[in-house]
C-alpha cells in the first residue's frame, strides 16, 4: 500500500507536461528552420562570370551641404 502511495504521489499534471513538450517542440522547430530555409532555397544565378569593369563602379561621393539659418 504504501509503495503504491509513493507513486501516486510524484505525477505531473497532464497540464505540465502539454506545456514542456510544446516548449521542447518549439526550441525543436526553431532550431531546424534555418536548416529547412536553406534547403528548400534556390541558389542565386552568379551573374559576375567574365564580366570585366572598364569604369570604377564606386559611387561617386555626396557634396559637402552647410546647413545656414534663415535669413528675414
């Protein structure tokens, strides 16, 4: 009888366990998504084969501006 007592005692409630395997779940399909995003993704074209630049292709930088008060 009171081996049987001592079991009864330690259950979790059906209420915990849903909430720590939803959690697990969770932590499970967050980690995997990057992996699944990256599979499922196609890979982009390279569009930089024998394409030689006869230009600089840097852009070219701003023009300095004040800024002055307005003046009646």
């Amino acid at each position: 009888m009171q081996a049987q007592a001592a079991f009864r005692g330690g259950r979790m409630s059906v209420g915990v366990l849903v909430a720590v395997i939803a959690i697990l779940v969770t932590f499970l399909l967050g980690g995997a998504s990057g992996y699944i995003v990256k599979a499922l993704t196609v890979p982009a074209a390279n569009s930089t084969g024998g394409f030689i630049a006869t230009q600089s292709t840097d852009p070219q930088p701003l023009p300095k501006r004040t800024i002055l008060p307005n003046q009646p």
